[in-house]
C-alpha cells in the first residue's frame, strides 16, 4: 500500500545502497581520472623507486634507467595503474559503507568516525592490494630483470613461495601504513576543507586544497613506511627476515640518518599531493552532485 511505513522503509532502503553503490562508483572514477597522469609521469615515480632501494642520488637513478633503455622503462606501470583505480574504488565505498553502519556512543564522537571508518577500510584495502605492490615492486627492481623477465614469470615465482613470503611479504607494514593513512585522510580531510571553504573559495577549490593538505601530512608522517615496504618486497626469494630485522638492517644502510631515509620523498609527497588534490576534488564534486 502506498504512503505505508513498510513501504516508506523499503523505499529508503533502496535509496540507500544507491547513495552506497555511487559512493564506490565515485571513488573508482575520481582515483582513474587522477591517475591518468601516472603513465606520464611514471618514469618519475620509477626513480623514486630506485633512490628508494638503492640509497641513490637522482643523477645515479636516472643514470640506472637509461642504461636499461626505454623498453624497459614503463616496466611496472600497469599494476599501479590497476591498483590505483580500484583502490578508490574500494576505500571510498568501503569507507562510507561503515561510517552508515557507525553510530555515535559514549566512547566515540561523531567527529571521530570517519576516521574510525577511515582505519578499518585501510586494514580491507591491504588485504586486497598487497599483492598489487608486491609484483609491482618486484618487476620495478632492475635486478629481477633477467631471471623474472615478464609479469608472468614474476607471478609464478611468487605463486611457489609461502604465502607470506610471496605476495603477501610486508603485509604488516602495508597494513600500518594503508590503516593509519586511510585514518588520516577521512579524519583531516573535511575538517580541512571546512577551513579552507571559510576563507571564501569556491567547494571544488576548498576540496583540492583539502586532499592536498591532508596528502602532505600523511606521506611526511608514512613515508618511511613506504621504503621500509620497497625495500622488503623488491627481492624474491634469499633470506627470510622479520619486519624488525628488515626496519634495522634499513636504518643501518641510511647510516642512521633521517635524510637519507627520506631521500626521494620530496617527489612522492608532490606527486601524492597533485594526486589526492585531484581525487579530493572530483570526488566531493561527484557526491555533491548526485545528493
């Protein structure tokens, strides 16, 4: 019967896993579009890679790649490329997901709860895309290039180790760093742009700013995450060493200095703020849009 509450229920119920749905729809398109610029800049973010497990100077990384040559530069690009599509699709919608399930109690603000969500759609995101990184990392090593020549050869090598040494290797730091991050990002995020929209910029601008900000506190806060998860998950095979022996014998080769630690993390912090600003951006345009 129309107008009856059993009615009025189900419609609301339909209406709501829409608003759902769309939140992973959104969160997939606005990560594809942002990046889409990956494929250009990719040779960049290779270099990173290399000052990332080999301790160099930028000059000594490119220097690397170009002996390699260009058929082998964009070695690597496409599980990043996957990655980072349905990464947003599933961080976005998983997020908004559990912040619907989430209820405000005694011993959690509403304030808080995004970035409750935030955290445990970090720890789902890990599971799922720690073997994206694992043969991303793997095939962006140079020295994997002559006994692991194809992504096939890299995914059956791993198929044969122990799950936790193939590609689930970094699984703990991954899931720190993806949980911690996520936190960040859906607690900052609209507190952020709530300021920035107060100084009299337009949504769309506020939002950018937002994702960009909040970008920069993460990867300055996670970065040394990221090369500690490089480093572990470059090689295949050798020998097997917990997540503290990995961190000491790390440290010791930055010879004990956060700069060297850091190396590299100036064009990764850049590239995440450009890359999240987007994402911000077209995101809250598309939520907005389809409220």
């Amino acid at each position: 019967m129309a107008g009856s509450p059993d009615h009025e229920q189900e419609d609301g119920g339909s209406q709501n896993t829409i608003i759902r749905l769309q939140s992973y729809l959104h969160g997939g398109t606005s990560s594809l579009l942002s990046t889409l610029p990956t494929v250009f800049v990719f040779p960049v973010y290779k270099t990173i890679f290399r000052q990332q497990i080999h301790n160099a100077p930028v000059h000594q990384a490119v220097g690397q790649l170009y002996k390699e040559g260009p058929l082998k530069l964009y070695r690597g690009v496409v599980p990043p490329l996957l990655m980072r599509t349905l990464n947003g699709t599933l961080l976005f919608g998983l997020q908004d997901t559990l912040l619907r399930h989430l209820s405000p109690s005694t011993t959690t603000s509403a304030a808080a709860l995004p970035a409750l969500a935030g955290f445990g759609a970090g720890v789902v995101e890990a599971v799922v895309f720690t073997p994206f990184e694992r043969v991303q990392n793997v095939l962006q090593n140079g020295h994997n290039d002559k006994h692991l020549p194809s992504l096939r050869s890299v995914l059956m090598k791993l198929k044969v180790e122990r799950i936790s040494q193939g590609y689930y290797r970094a699984f703990l730091p991954i899931a720190a760093r993806n949980a911690f991050g996520s936190s960040l990002y859906f607690g900052l995020k609209g507190p952020v742009c709530a300021v920035v929209a107060g100084q009299g910029l337009s949504p769309l601008v506020s939002s950018f700013v937002s994702g960009t900000v909040t970008s920069m506190v993460i990867s300055l806060t996670l970065y040394p995450l990221s090369v500690l998860v490089a480093n572990m998950q470059a090689q295949v095979g050798g020998e097997v060493k917990s997540v503290t022996a990995c961190w000491r014998q790390l440290w010791k080769s930055r010879n004990h200095s956060l700069i060297s630690l850091y190396r590299g993390g100036s064009l990764v912090i850049l590239r995440s703020c450009v890359t999240w600003g987007i994402t911000t951006a077209i995101y809250d345009r598309q939520q907005k849009g389809s409220s």
